[in-house]
C-alpha cells in the first residue's frame, strides 16, 4: 500500500498539471516552451506538459485559438498561449458535459457514445470546408498523429 503523497511516486512525478487546474495557465505554458523548436501541437500533447490532451483535442483547441499546428513552441506568444490554454480548458469541460468523443464504436461508461464529435471543427474534416472560413482543410503529420487544420484561419 502507498502511503506517501501520489504525486511523489516515480510514475506521477514527472508528469505535468491537468489542464482544468489553476496550475495550468498561459504562463505556465509560456514559461516552458521558451527556446523549444518542437511543434506547439507536440508540446500540448507531451504528458510531461500537460496531461489528458489528445490529438483530437489539440487539434480543435489549436483550430479555435488560430495557431498553426506546425509553429515552433518557442515562437508563440503569451497573449497566443492565452488563448490555447483557454480553449483547452473550455473543449475538455465541453467534451466531459457530452460525454466524450466518440469515433467508431467507443462507448462510455454508462455504455453511451459521446457526443463531443458532432462539435469538431476540424478534426476528421481533412479535404472539408473550414467552419469560419470556407478554405479547404488540410492534414499533415506532426509527431506521427494525423493534423488537420485551416491554413488560412491557422496561419
């Protein structure tokens, strides 16, 4: 039996905050990903970051705060970290109130699909029209995860 504070044993003390913590902030973003060339869309889904966010949800969090996927963690500005650190808050509250996302037959726990997916902007959407814009959608690979983002609206 553990008796010691959960966040000291060796499997937890290396990860980072959850993101619907006061803890997790622009600035606390900001703070880490100075002189980091990695993609922002990697930094945002590196558990040692920031756990619990996914593909999917960075890609939707990275669509509504404008950013492009691709740009280095280093580059991005405080005022730009303040909006995706927003977005990811308020998409993982808004996935958790539908009940999660579910994409071919994943089920909760109440044996319910989650009905997060019919508020995706751009993930799945690759060679659709962007929800603001109307340009087309374009996925890549970042980090071996399919990308799907607007390079007009994500510039």
């Amino acid at each position: 039996m553990w008796t010691e504070d959960p966040d000291s044993h060796k499997l937890l003390n290396h990860l980072g905050p959850e993101p619907l913590t006061e803890e997790f902030s622009a600035q606390y973003l900001y703070n880490r990903s100075r002189n980091k060339k990695l993609p922002v869309k990697t930094f945002i889904m590196d558990q040692k970051i920031v756990v619990g966010v996914g593909n999917i949800y960075a890609n939707e969090a990275l669509f509504l705060a404008g950013i492009n996927p691709n740009q280095s963690a280093g580059q991005i500005s405080l005022f730009s970290y303040k909006k995706l650190t927003q977005h990811i808050k308020n998409i993982l509250k808004q996935a958790i109130k539908q009940g999660g996302t579910t994409l071919k037959d994943f089920l909760n726990s109440d044996g319910k699909p989650g009905y997060f997916s019919q508020s995706l902007h751009v993930y799945g959407r690759e060679h659709q029209p962007c929800t603001r814009c109307n340009t087309v959608l374009v996925a890549i690979q970042i980090g071996k995860r399919q990308t799907v983002f607007c390079p007009k609206c994500q510039l």
